[in-house]
C-alpha cells in the first residue's frame, strides 16, 4: 500500500463511480480497478461494493476510508510544516506599560532569539 492508493481510494468514494475517478485522476478505468483490487487483496478486506448503480464502500472501506483521509491530511499537514520556504514563523506580541527595565529586557531577549 503507497500514498497514491489511498488517493485511488478517497476518489472513488468521493465520485461513486470507477470511471468518474478514472476521468478525475487522468488515468485509464482498467489501472485505476487494478489498483482498487491490489489494495483490497493487500489489505485482505473489500473496500467498495460493486453494484450496477455504482459503487459503495462496505463497512470495511468506510472504516479504510476514514483512516486514509485523516493519513492523507496528515501528510499535507508535515509537507505544510517542512517544504521548503513554507516554514511558519512564531510570533509574539506583548502589551506592557512603558517602562525603560521591560524594554530593554525585551530588548536582550529578542537579541538572544536571533542568535539562536
């Protein structure tokens, strides 16, 4: 099982139809069932109920289909956090009466963090 298996999957829960997610993932009808079947026979469960409506996920895939989505979000959510030049900057912002000791105490720190 890779990534882009879970992406297989997720779309076609999402298009109810084989040939819709095939047309959506620019791929041909018959990789995109391979692919289905490889990680149904992977797994050893039955991730979408064929029928002459379309498709639906089996309690199974429903559970499968959870799971793949929140892996899914958490991979978005590490590459988010680690491409490069996406790295989000902390902030810090604080509101004090003026005094000469507490700026020149931010002062230190501020100097202190941008060494670091």
């Amino acid at each position: 099982m890779n990534i882009q298996h879970l992406k297989y999957a997720l779309e076609v829960a999402k298009q109810k139809s084989i040939s819709k997610a095939s047309r959506s993932l620019y791929m041909g009808q018959p990789n995109l069932s391979r692919a289905i079947k490889e990680l149904e026979d992977e797994l050893g469960i039955i991730i979408f109920e064929r029928t002459s409506k379309g498709i639906k996920p089996t309690p199974d895939g429903e559970e499968f289909l959870q799971y793949a989505k929140r892996i899914l979000l958490q991979i978005e959510e590490v590459e988010d956090i680690y491409k490069v030049g996406k790295r989000k900057k902390s902030h810090f912002s604080v509101c004090v009466p003026r005094a000469g000791y507490i700026a020149y105490a931010f002062a230190e720190l501020s100097k202190s963090i941008d060494t670091d």
